[in-house]
C-alpha cells in the first residue's frame, strides 16, 4: 500500500546536549563553546523560539546573489531545513567539465581574483577535505555540520569537447559554497540553531558579530510582515519541449531497438521542456513547495542561476560512521482525487512487471556502483518495491545500504555511483552512450545530484529531478522515464508530461514574464 515518506533525509535532528539548558537564556549569556569538528570548530547556539524556514529566509536572504536553502518540505513535522548565505570571505568553486578545470573564488569579494586549475571537481574536495577516519563512536545521526553545498551536474560524466563550449548563459557542471554559517530548523522538535565556524584567518569576534546580529533579525521579525510577491503575469509564457510527442515516440522506439540488440536492458530517455522570461527564483520555489512538498527540496542560488528542487529521490547519503545508503526511485503512477481511484493506481504500480522489473535493474546497477566502495560483504538490500506517495505521483522505491571499506570516504562514493543509475539505465557506461546520441542536447543539472558534504565526512545528496534551473535564457526543466522492452510509448509520454506538469504550473504561477531579466539578483 502507498505511504506518505517519513523518513527524514535531509532531516536529521540538530544534537547538541549542551545547549540543552541555554533555550530560554538571552544571547548575550550564552556561552558560545567550541566544539572540534575536523579542521572547523562548530558553535552552535539555540535560539528561544521557533520560526518558520520560509519566514526566515525572506528576512535574510531573499536579495542575497548566493544563498541556499536545503528544505524539510512545507509544512514538516520532520526532518531539518538549512538556510545560509555568502559572506565576504565565503568561498565558491564551479566546474568545467569541457574544459577539465575547477575554478575558485570568492564571489562577495571582488578584489579577490578567482583561481581555475586543471582537475575534477572530486580532485578539488579531496584536496579540501584532508585526512579523515571512521569513528566508531561517531553519531550517526548529526546532520549537516558546515561544508560545500551546491550541485554536481549529470554534465560532469558525459562532458562534450572542450571546443564545443557551454552554450550560451549556460550553468556551470558542478558549483558549491562553503558554507560555515548556517541556521537549522529542526521541525519535529520545533528548534532553531545557529551554527558556525572559525575558519583559517578570520577572526573570532566575526563568528560572534554573526551569531548575534543573525539572533537579533530572527527574533525582531516575528511580528514582521512577509514581504509581497508578484502576482502572476498576463502575458502568456511560451512552453517549448525540445522533443514533441512524435518526436519522442521515434526515441523510444530506437531505445526499445536498441535494447532487443542486446546493448542495454533499460535505458532512461529525458526531455527537456524551456521557458524563456523573466523569473525570481524565490517566488517560483514558493510555488514550487506549496504545489510539490518534498523532504529533498531546495533552493541553490548562485548568481546568476539558480537551481529550484521538489526532489523526492535521495542518491546517496553517508553517515559519520560510514554508513552509505542509496534510495533509488524507478516506477511511478499519477495521484487521482479519488481515494478509490487512488488507491488502485498504487496498486497497479506495484503489480505492474514491468515497473518492477525497471526498479529491479536500478537496484542491481546501485549494488553493483556501492560495492565499489563497500566494505567486504556489506551491500544490502533493505528495502524492496515500496510505493511511495507524493502531491502528484506515486513512486516505487528500494533501498540499498553498505558500510564504507577502510581509507575512504564519503567522496569516493560519489565518484563510484555518479551519475545515478535510475537517470542513466543499464548497464551505465552502455546506457550513458546510447542517450548521449538520442537526446539532441546536453541534460545540464537535471539528472545529478545536489546537497550537502559536511566538514565532518557525512553526505547528504538528492537527485536533481522535478527540478527548474533558471538562468539568462529563463527557465529549464528535465523530465523523463526509463524506456524497457515492455514500455508503451503513449504511456511513458504521459509519464514525462505529469512529471513535469507542476513544475510548469509553478513557472507559470511565478509572476515571471517573457521580457528579458534587468536589475540585481535576478536570475531568468
């Protein structure tokens, strides 16, 4: 039977025993104790009350060019949200696949010249992350401690040539901030943390500056009022999908061929539908939640794009201790407003062989990418074919679970499971080649993964689906299905069109118009 997800995710409680007794003690009083977390000492320091993560990222971040906001989901009895926002000294790193290089720079300083080297985007975070081992005391459960938040793009693992170029406005492959003052929502003990750190060269009356002028803004806004978003435009938006319903047809049918040769067994083909215009991220993410409530949500923005997310799939999550989790999504039916009707379709997800036996070749290629990195004999499936249910669709979800080897870490897992295999079909390196020549134009973002790597090796990541990307152009959105032999074209055309409905609707909603972006902070 479908249930509603209640599994945190990205919403693990904020633990911290010392501040236990400090809820109800005015700021000034509280001492702020160190606490060692790898190369970054933490203080975190729990605020008097509860105040909702939208509110607060309003009062704090809504003009901010580079914010994140990592989100429970609207309305979250669980699970803990994470708000921050570039200082002067924050750093950025963006990535080049194309060219093969990684540049960092510190976007809210402009005397400081970024730095491009050659290398990967995994080269770069080992060099950052240093040495780290597996405590076996460790909590398990910590949550997002400060580090890199950001997006690795499916661009990363198929990257063009280097003479081909970004097309124009495009987003970088990867791009992540480091982040060493966030704020924390714990929705199901209703508390709010201020967490930061000292890093190499700051001064310590910075952090302390930050956590008192950060407490004040959230306790004055609480009788504050909201500030006022556009209404939606008149003017119509011009929705285009790069394939049409014929057009997308004839690639199923050259992917069903391809799988009766023998060259894949699953192949998962996408489309990708634009909208040219003019659109605040924050009101399209707004509407976005409201519409599509998810435990993986987000909002990246990164100067001039940003990445907007109702994900509902967790790629790859990696305890302190080591523990490496997979959640893999393949198999959907749409929700009905009938309960009767509802239900059945959830049923049918579940009986249906050929959904099963799509979520079963995921399940086997996650295996296969986990135990790469596994310790001896610890991959496991835990959880098999379970309907999961959401706003708009039902999902059929596994779980897969290992245990890291020795001398590895959270970073080598990446590297060995992207991009996942629910985006790419099997068997991957096959499957990757095969989309590459159907799909007539790059995926971007869309298909990889976002979240966090925290300073103290736990990772956090969701994949980038029913996803909107805004950048000069306007905005883009991906949205596809695995193709098997037992596919029905009109059926897997269906799929692609409910998957991306809501995000159009959310576009559309935005106030967003088709006249090109003018003025500060803006991303279109």
């Amino acid at each position: 039977m479908p249930t509603t997800p209640s599994h945190p995710d990205r919403g693990l409680p904020v633990r911290s025993e010392a501040l236990q007794d400090l809820r109800s003690v005015p700021l000034r009083s509280v001492p702020l104790r160190s606490v060692p977390l790898c190369s970054v000492p933490l203080r975190s320091v729990a605020l008097p009350h509860w105040l909702d993560p939208a509110e607060a990222f309003d009062r704090l971040f809504a003009e901010s060019p580079y914010a994140i906001w990592l989100d429970a989901g609207a309305d979250a009895r669980s699970g803990v949200s994470y708000l921050a926002g570039a200082h002067h000294g924050s750093r950025l790193v963006t990535v080049s696949a194309r060219a093969g290089t990684v540049t960092c720079s510190r976007p809210m300083d402009p005397a400081t010249a970024p730095v491009t080297s050659v290398g990967t985007i995994f080269d770069f975070l080992r060099s950052e992350q240093g040495s780290t081992t597996q405590a076996a005391d460790a909590p398990d459960d910590v949550g997002f401690r400060l580090g890199w938040v950001g997006w690795f793009g499916y661009g990363l693992a198929r990257p063009g040539r280097a003479s081909d170029g970004l097309p124009d406005g495009a987003p970088p492959d990867a791009a992540l901030l480091f982040v060493d003052r966030a704020i924390a929502f714990d929705h199901a003990a209703h508390t709010v943390t201020l967490l930061a750190g000292s890093t190499t060269g700051e001064a310590g009356n910075d952090v302390e500056d930050w956590l008192l002028s950060t407490a004040r803004r959230l306790g004055e806004q609480a009788a504050a009022p909201t500030p006022a978003r556009p209404q939606a435009s008149a003017e119509p938006l011009e929705v285009r999908w790069r394939h049409d319903e014929t057009q997308y047809a004839r690639l199923i049918d050259a992917c069903q061929r391809r799988i009766a040769a023998g060259d894949a067994y699953q192949l998962c083909l996408t489309n990708e539908v634009t909208v040219a215009g003019s659109f605040d991220p924050l009101t399209v993410y707004r509407q976005l939640r409201a519409g599509s409530p998810s435990h993986h949500g987000g909002l990246l923005r990164f100067g001039a794009h940003a990445l907007l997310s109702a994900s509902p799939e967790e790629f790859l999550s990696v305890s302190p201790r080591g523990r490496l989790r997979t959640r893999p999504i393949k198999g959907t039916r749409p929700r009905s407003a009938d309960s009767a009707t509802d239900r059945m379709l959830a049923e049918e997800l579940l009986a249906s062989d050929k959904e099963r036996a799509e979520n079963l070749m995921i399940v086997d290629l996650m295996r296969n990418d986990l135990g790469r990195v596994a310790a001896l004999g610890s991959v496991a499936v835990t959880s098999l074919l379970q309907v999961e249910s959401y706003p708009h669709v039902h999902q059929l979800v596994s779980t897969v679970e290992a245990r890291l080897a020795p001398g590895l870490t959270g970073i080598d897992a990446i590297e060995a499971a992207f991009p996942a295999g629910s985006m790419t079909g099997a068997p991957k390196a096959s499957a990757m080649a095969i989309l590459a020549a159907l799909e007539g134009g790059d995926r971007g973002i869309y298909a990889g993964a976002f979240g966090y790597l925290g300073s103290d090796g736990t990772v956090d990541l969701a994949m980038v689906i029913r996803s909107i990307v805004l950048g000069p152009a306007g905005a883009s959105i991906g949205t596809g299905g695995g193709i098997t032999a037992l596919s029905v074209p009109a059926e897997e055309i269906e799929e692609t069109r409910i998957k991306a409905r809501a995000l159009i609707s959310a576009i559309r909603a935005s106030g967003g118009g088709p006249a090109p972006a003018r003025g500060r902070g803006l991303v279109t």
